[in-house]
C-alpha cells in the first residue's frame, strides 16, 4: 500500500474508462469497483487516478449526484492510504450505495483494494 501523501487526479478521458472496464473488478454491495495497473516506467511516482460513474438505473439527477459525491468524498479519504500509485480506479454507483451507512462504504472499499492488490501479477 502507498504512503499517506500520495496525489490524487480525475478519469477525464473516455478511453481511460473503457481500459479499466477491461481489467480487474470487485463488486461490493455500495458500488463496482474497477482497477487497471498504468503502464509507466517508474509507477510509484505516478499519481492514483479515479473516476466515478453512476447510470440512470440507480435513480433521478438529484440520486446520481448524491451518489458520486458520495464516492468522490470516500475515494479522496481512502485511495492515498489503501490505493497504490500508478493506478487508476474506477468507481461505479449502485442503487444501495446512497443509503449505505459510511462505515460499510469505507469498509466495502478497503476489501476491494485489498482484493485486487492481492490478484494482480507479481512480476511488474
């Protein structure tokens, strides 16, 4: 896992989306959870990026825009501590992820991390 200082910046790019969507997922009951390791020559200077989706199933704008600042704010609390560097994450809302208490959020994130972390090839 990373220090407690590593930077944080968005997904803006559409492509950057679709990579992640190909790559590694956990799904927990507050939200989906997407990882791809950034192919960079040296990754643990690398900032850990995020993105945050929520589609028209999981409500109304009002819902959708609760959701994803409720996933923005967990993401800047729990990726510089739980994240590694040269990694970007994405983060897919679902119907129970507003009612969720933040206790089970935080908790559902940390053993998504700790899931994918545990799966990804030993050799990079």
């Amino acid at each position: 896992m990373t220090q407690a200082g590593t930077a944080l910046s968005a997904l803006r790019v559409r492509r950057d989306y679709l990579a992640a969507a190909k790559s590694s997922k956990q799904v927990r009951q507050g939200f989906v959870l997407q990882a791809r390791q950034r192919e960079s020559q040296e990754p643990a200077t690398t900032p850990i990026r995020f993105g945050l989706t929520a589609s028209k199933k999981t409500g109304n704008a009002v819902m959708r825009n609760r959701i994803r600042r409720r996933l923005r704010a967990l993401a800047k609390e729990v990726l510089p501590r739980h994240g590694e560097a040269g990694f970007d994450y994405v983060m897919i809302g679902r119907v129970h992820t507003a009612p969720r208490s933040w206790a089970d959020l935080h908790k559902d994130l940390r053993s998504a991390l700790k899931a994918i972390h545990q799966d990804k090839p030993s050799d990079q």
